[in-house]
C-alpha cells in the first residue's frame, strides 16, 4: 500500500500522507517528474527529503511504485478529492 499520494489539485500540486493533516506544495516540474517516472525507479532524493521532513518516513531505496500514488489530472479540470472508509464507524453510531 502507498504512504503518500501526489496529485494535482486545482491551480496547485501536492503531496499528502493518508491519515496526516500535514501536505506539501509540489511544482508543476516535481509533479510532472513523479507522474512519468517508472513504478519502478528509486524515489527521488528529494521526495526522500520532504518525506522525512514532514512525515518522518524513510523512502530511501524504495520503489516509487510502493511509496506513492500519482493521481493523474482530472481530463474535466476540476479537482478530485478521496476518502477512506472505516469499517468501525460510518458516523451512524450512538456513541
């Protein structure tokens, strides 16, 4: 499973971490670099820096395709926005 997930969003780029309210503001160039790059390939030095800085995760010598989701754009122009069920809770509870 991912940690991070890269998309883009609206007028911007960026990086986010499921379950983290910390994200991280990507250019257009990073984002480009990650969305073309082979699942395969190392993580680049610097997402391994802004991984570990935000989110204290080591990346090194990990593949791209294991650590990350790219999200591709939107061919609508709007931006997209996900969620993650939780089988314990779906907000209908007493408690």
């Amino acid at each position: 499973m991912h940690e991070l997930i890269a998309a883009p969003y609206l007028d911007h780029h960026l990086l986010v971490r499921p379950g983290s309210p910390k994200a991280a503001r990507l250019p257009v160039h990073r984002y480009e670099e990650l969305h073309t790059a082979p699942d395969t390939s190392a993580a680049p030095a610097w997402l391994a820096d802004v991984a570990h800085q935000a989110w204290e995760i080591d990346l090194s010598g990990r593949r791209l395709g294991e650590t990350v989701l790219v999200r591709a754009r939107s061919p609508y122009g709007y931006g997209r926005a996900s969620y993650e069920l939780n089988l314990g809770c779906n907000y209908d509870c007493v408690h």
